[in-house]
C-alpha cells in the first residue's frame, strides 16, 4: 500500500516507519555483527595499570585499589580543575563538530588524554560514546525534518544505508588496528 500525501500526520509518520524498519533492522544487524566480533578480542594494557601501595605511587587523576593494588582511574566525583576545563572544552569543542556535521573524534581524544589523564586506547574508546551521542542527537533534530523548498527529507537515507556497512568494515578494521598497534604507536599516528 503506497503512503497518501493527504491523509494525517500520524499515519504519513507510520509509513514513513513502515519503510524505513527494513533498513533499519540491517543497519543494527550490521552493529551487532561488528560489536560482536570486536568485543570478544582483549584490548592492550592500560600503561597506567602499574602496582601501587598508596595513591601517591600513582600518576595524576589515578588511585590506587586497596584490593588489587594497582594504578587506576579516580571515580568522576569530586572534580578537579583539569576535570572541568576539560569538559568546558569537550562540550564546545563536540558542540562545534555537531554543528559542522563532524563527529569530532579525532580533537576529543587528545582533550580526554589530556585534562582527563585517560590513556590513548581508552580516550578513542571514550571519544567514540562521545561522537555516538551527538550523532543520535543531531538524528533526532535532523532526522525527520524536510527541506522547504523541495518538501524532500534532509537525510538521504538510501545513501546512509549504502555507506553504512563500509563505515562499519572501516570501524573494525580500526579497531583492530587499535588494538594491535602500541599506545606510542597510537599518539603519534
């Protein structure tokens, strides 16, 4: 049954669901696929994960676990000073990538190196929640909106589902890369 310009708003916006589930079950299959693969594989060790007896063993924002005695990152609360420029920073620096159409990964990571003393792989880990969570907000803003003047949607969805499973091919591959490669390696890059 083919959609009806005339009827309401509801039932254009059901179409439009009816249409678009097919793509959109793909699209998580693909992500499944691609988690699933990825998150089976053991990540590089945490340079900061060094043994500790007191917190003062440990390099700036880490702590030292009472059970483990190892090096690790200090809970969020309380803030430090480099904790809040940092995301005073992020949040006008992820603002402005959303803004231009820009994930903004690639300035987030060395922010949360940075001011918020996370290593290189848990910094692009990090950075890529970030670039998610703008993503789907700039998704629920432009994601059904339609141009004025040729009442066509803004999102080409036929090209994003084209592009989608070589962008996650891509993800995967730099996952590995991630992985594979020392965290030296990684800053230099």
């Amino acid at each position: 049954q083919m959609c009806i310009r005339d009827r309401s708003t509801w039932d254009r916006r059901y179409c439009w669901v009816k249409k678009m589930l097919p793509k959109v079950m793909i699209a998580l299959l693909w992500a499944v696929l691609v988690l699933g693969v990825s998150c089976n594989e053991s990540g590089p060790s945490d340079p900061h994960l060094k043994e500790c007896k007191v917190d003062t063993d440990c390099p700036s924002l880490h702590v030292c676990h009472s059970i483990l005695n190892l090096c690790e990152h200090k809970p969020v609360f309380p803030l430090q000073s480099s904790e809040i420029y940092g995301s005073l920073l992020v949040i006008i620096v992820a603002g402005l990538a959303n803004a231009g159409g820009l994930g903004g990964g690639a300035i987030l990571t060395p922010i949360l190196m940075i001011f918020f003393g996370y290593s290189a792989s848990a910094s692009v880990m990090l950075s890529y929640i970030l670039v998610f969570g703008g993503s789907l907000g700039n998704f629920f803003l432009t994601g059904l909106s339609k141009d004025p003047e040729t009442g066509r949607r803004v999102v080409n969805y036929d090209l994003a589902m084209l592009c989608l499973p070589l962008l996650l091919m891509g993800t995967l591959i730099g996952v590995k890369i991630n992985r594979a490669l020392p965290e030296l390696s990684l800053i230099h890059i």
